[in-house]
C-alpha cells in the first residue's frame, strides 16, 4: 500500500481502510469562482444556457418527449418531507433538505444527458457549419434535414464510458443520424450494454477499467479523422453542459421560497466518477451563488478518484490503485480509478470537500427513496444522501462549519442531494436493488 502518497489528514487512516470519510479541501478559496489561473471563466456558463436554447427545437424535434416542455432537459426537484424521516433528518440542525432527480432525466435517464447530448448537438452544429449546410441564422432544424443527415452518416461519434454517458452520447448521435461507438469498461452493467444495442449503437467491450476504455477509445478516435472523441477526461463541452443545470436549479430554489446567501447557505452533494458532471454542476453554482454554496463530491469508499488525488496535492494525478484501494464498487457509474486532470485544477479553489460511501448504504437509501417518495435510483445515484449526516454530525463537518462561520446558521441551510441515475434501469433489475436494500433497511 503506497499510503505515503496521502499525506496527514484526520480522514486518512478511514480512507485507507476503505471506509466512510469526509476529507475537507484545503484549497478552497473565497472568490475562487474568479481565480484568473483557472483555465474557464464563468462567462461560459451563460454561453452554456444560450446554446442550449438554441439547441431546443432540434431537441424537441428529435426527442418527442421534450415537445411538452420546449425541449428542455430538466428535472424536478423534491423537497425530501418523507425521504429525510426515513433517513433520520428530523431536526432543526439539518435545515431544509431537497433532492434534485436526474435520475428522470428525459433522454438518457441521468445526469449524463446534460453534458453527452450538449456535446453531440454542438458538434453536430458545428459540423453542419463547417460544411456549409447550415449558418447562423438559419432553422436550426436543418440539422434534422435529409442533407445534414446524410452528412452525419459518414462521420462517427465514439466515447469511453461505464455506462451512463455512453447511453447520452449513443442516443443523441444515433437520433441525428451519425454512427455511434461506445467503450465500456468490464463494469459496466449488462442491461446498459443491451439498450445501446437496440438503439443502433456498436458496443465495444473491454475487459478492464474505465480509465482503459476511455483511452482505447481516444487512440480510435485519433487514428481516424472521421470519428469525433467525446473525451470525458478533458471536454470543456461537457462540463459546460453540466454547468447549465446551476441555473434550473436557482429557480426552482427561487420558486420554493428558498434564500441562498451567506446567511442562508446552501450545501450541494454531487456523487462523482471522472468528475465532469459534478465539476460542472459545482462550478455553474459557484458562478451563480459565489460562496454561498458549498458544493461536495462523493465517491465510494473503494473508487475514490476524486478524493485520493485532490488529497495528495500531486501534480500528477493519483489514481486510487497507487493508494492500495481496489476500484470495486457497485457504483458502476463512479467506478473510475484516475479523475479528471481538467476537473481537478478547476475544482482546486472551489470544492469544499469529499466524502466517501460503502456499498450496502446505496442499496439501503435507494430502497428508502422508493419507498417514502416513490423516487427511482441506481444505486451509484443515492451516494449523496450521506451529505447532511457528514455535515452536521461529524467532527470534520463540524469543523467545517466552524471554519467557514457557519456553526450559527445551520438551522438556516438548505441540502440538495443530486441523484444522477435510475429511469432506464429495468424493472427485474431494480427490484433486485429492491430486495438488497430492504435487507439491509
């Protein structure tokens, strides 16, 4: 076990041990939203939601289900009233505690559907205007045009995936007409292969990791000039996609009469696998809410990817294997042993912290949100749900708080767990998560 890697740390010997931690960053800086060395601005967060109004009548047109809501790919945010009983977080100390649904999302069924379906359209546009079938100010829907389409057809969209983003990028590049590959890693789950496969979608299968899939990909990609890489580890696309959720969700807030300044905080617990989809959620909320937010990752006890390399300090990233953890988790969408170098410097000044979760918690609170809000997870989906528990109640939470003068207003708070994943899961499926997590309920 290479544990020197990790320096000091009152979470180290739990992360170590593959256990529940809270690792809190020390690099977290007020302002950080406006550090001039980070290599994005908060401007592009706007760009972000500009494009995908744009994108919204081609959505629409190719996504029936989006009709009724103008092509937007939004989900609902639940005030958790039965979900926190069953969870225990009765008290006044935990404030207002909501759940924002990704796993609903429409289209791909997670979060993943906001940063690989943005990617695809964009490129898709980009395409049409590079070969001059498509300029600014025409009908966006000449992107759905026989031309485009025939245009699309000899070009191949591919992309390393566990499961979920090759599920967003498959669909949305087999909805405009490309060709679509997607790489997934030996964890990936069976029913996740099988839908692509009824969607047109090549699946390639590897028999290793997600960090392998994602690079035999890219050197697939590079060795043909036809095919476009979604690239998971450094797509500003991507996590500009992401960030445009930070806006859906200030106004719902807004609209349930929630107040988010330095006095009413707002804590944020995004689960994270490369860390894409939750750097670009953290990030678009920094852009809107500066300090007021305190935005979380959290990763399973054996996949912490995130957690081991902010950690170390290393300028070279630490993958969970150089710290004597194993990547097995049921997690599959967080079973990824090496994070974002991209995301990383990004989140540097701006994450507050890690936590780690084991395995049976995420049956146990999939089972509880099915069963006291009728809300539909996989299991990498629930990681969040240990957020407020980690906040109010552990040392490391509380020393949070006392660091960052919050100790007095927690009663004021407000807690979103971000669930990520769940619609597509097949009924036989997940009712074997079911019967787990009643078990251990």
């Amino acid at each position: 076990m290479m544990s020197f890697l990790l320096p000091e740390n009152p979470a180290r010997e739990d992360i170590l041990a593959g256990q529940p931690a809270l690792w809190l960053n020390p690099s977290l800086r007020e302002g950080g939203i406006n550090d001039p060395a980070l290599p994005v601005r908060a401007s592009q967060v706007k760009e972000a939601e500009q494009n995908w109004q744009r994108l919204a009548p081609l959505l629409s047109y190719c996504f029936p289900e989006l009709e009724s809501v103008g092509g937007a790919i939004q989900s609902r945010l639940y005030e958790a009233v039965e979900l926190r009983k069953s969870l225990g977080y009765t008290g006044p100390e935990f404030g207002q505690i909501f759940v924002k649904n990704d796993g609903d999302l429409p289209v791909a069924g997670s979060i993943k559907a906001r940063g690989g379906v943005y990617e695809v359209f964009m490129y898709a546009l980009n395409l049409a205007e590079e070969k001059g079938i498509y300029k600014q100010g025409d009908d966006i829907l000449t992107l759905a045009g026989d031309e485009a389409r025939a245009v699309f057809s000899r070009h191949t969209i591919a992309v390393g995936s566990t499961g979920n983003l090759g599920m967003s990028v498959g669909i949305a590049a087999r909805a405009l007409g490309f060709r679509a590959v997607v790489h997934m890693s030996s964890d990936a789950k069976q029913w996740k292969v099988e839908r692509l496969t009824r969607q047109g979608v090549e699946v390639v299968q590897h028999q290793a990791d997600y960090t392998t899939a994602v690079e035999q990909a890219r050197l697939g990609a590079e060795a043909d000039p036809s095919v476009y890489f979604v690239d998971d580890e450094r797509s500003e696309i991507l996590f500009f996609g992401y960030s445009a959720a930070a806006s859906e969700l200030a106004a719902q807030l807004g609209q349930s009469g929630v107040i988010v300044d330095k006095d009413h905080p707002l804590f944020v617990y995004l689960p994270c696998g490369i860390g894409g989809a939750p750097g670009g959620v953290a990030y678009g909320l920094k852009a809107i809410f500066g300090d007021a937010v305190h935005a979380f990752f959290v990763e399973p006890v054996q996949s912490p990817c995130a957690l081991v390399h902010m950690m170390s300090g290393s300028d070279e990233l630490i993958s969970v294997y150089d710290v004597g953890l194993t990547n097995k988790t049921e997690a599959d969408g967080m079973a990824v042993a090496r994070m974002s170098a991209f995301v990383a410097t990004v989140m540097k000044p701006l994450l507050s912290g890690i936590f780690t979760v084991a395995d049976e918690d995420l049956f146990r609170w999939l089972w509880h949100a099915q069963m006291s809000q009728n809300i539909r997870l996989e299991p990498s989906a629930t990681a969040g749900f240990a957020g407020p528990d980690f906040i109010v109640n552990s040392s490391q939470g509380q020393s949070y708080a006392a660091r960052n003068d919050l100790s007095g207003k927690m009663t004021e708070a407000t807690h979103v767990i971000w669930t990520t994943g769940g619609a597509f899961v097949p009924q036989e499926q997940f009712w074997t998560f079911m019967k787990r997590g009643s078990e251990l309920a």
